[in-house]
C-alpha cells in the first residue's frame, strides 16, 4: 500500500470521528437546553421536591382546621358557534351553602402546583403544543378570585389551551 493512500484513510476516519463527535455534542446541548421544556411542569417540579436538600422538617398542626371554599365573583362570558351564555359565579368560602362550581374549582385549585401554575394561569410563551383545533368555544372570565383581579380569555386551539379548557370546565359548562 503506498504512503499516499494510507494517509487518504487516516484523514478519513479523523474527519469521520470529528463528525460524529460534534453529532454528539450537539445532541447532548440540545437535550440539556431544550429538554426540560418538553416535560410537563408536574414532573419538574416532583423532581425537584423529591431531592433531599429540600425535604425539611415535617410540623404537625395539632389545631384542627375548618375546611372553607374558595372566595370570590367571577363573571364567564362563553360562545360558542350559534350560542353564547353569561354566567356570575359568587364564591363565598361555604364549600356547603356556595355554588357547585366554587366546590369543583376548590378540588382543581388543590391538585395544581402552586409554584409553575395557578387556577388560571395562562400558557407560557414558548410552551410546546399541538396545533389541534378541539372545539370552537371562546370563554372571558374575569373578576377576583382569592384576592387576585382576573381576567383572561379561554379557547379550544392547541392543546396547551384545551388543558385549561378541561381545567376551568365547571366556569364554561352551560347551566340547565
């Protein structure tokens, strides 16, 4: 084999071996920079709360609680194709004696993470969705909730939207 060729191989499988190289790299900065962003919120955060640096002391309340409902009046404009309804929602902290929704928002409210997403929180720019359109209902809802001035607008497009479509559903169902 002549001197030639064989340095035509070396620099063949060097330049072979640099490629795949900056392949790998490139994979690996992707996965680190773009890869949080495609879990879903729930499971950073369960992560996080998992490591033990942040696990403290557990108090105990020994002073028994009495549950209450939510507060707050809220008023829900939804169309939907042809129709379009208002609804007033009065929430005044008797889980009992307050509307069902006000109960339903409560539950909702309890299962979220307060830290990453609210009742109603809007989708984060940036946010990976599909572009699936699952329905042509519109919502406005605005007023106070828990203290907080809300307002903010509802639709069914994407699924980042349809989430909190599923979410805020005891506000946009129709009555009767």
């Amino acid at each position: 084999m002549s001197q030639k060729h064989r340095d035509h191989r070396n620099r063949g499988t060097l330049g072979t071996a640099l490629l795949a190289g900056a392949c790998c790299a490139g994979a690996v900065a992707y996965a680190l920079l773009a890869g949080p962003a495609l879990l879903p919120a729930e499971d950073v955060q369960a992560t996080a709360a998992m490591t033990p640096d942040l696990v403290g002391p557990v108090a105990e309340d020994t002073e028994q609680t009495v549950e209450t409902g939510p507060v707050g009046q809220l008023r829900i404009q939804v169309s939907d194709r042809d129709r379009a309804w208002v609804r007033t929602l009065d929430c005044t902290g008797d889980l009992e004696g307050d509307p069902e929704a006000c109960s339903a928002l409560a539950q909702v409210a309890a299962g979220l993470d307060e830290v990453s997403e609210g009742l109603f929180t809007e989708v984060r720019e940036g946010m990976v969705c599909t572009d699936q359109v699952y329905g042509p209902q519109h919502a406005t809802i605005a007023g106070t909730w828990e203290g907080q001035e809300i307002e903010t607008t509802l639709s069914r497009t994407g699924s980042c939207e349809e989430a909190r479509w599923q979410r805020l559903r005891p506000l946009t169902e129709r009555l009767g």
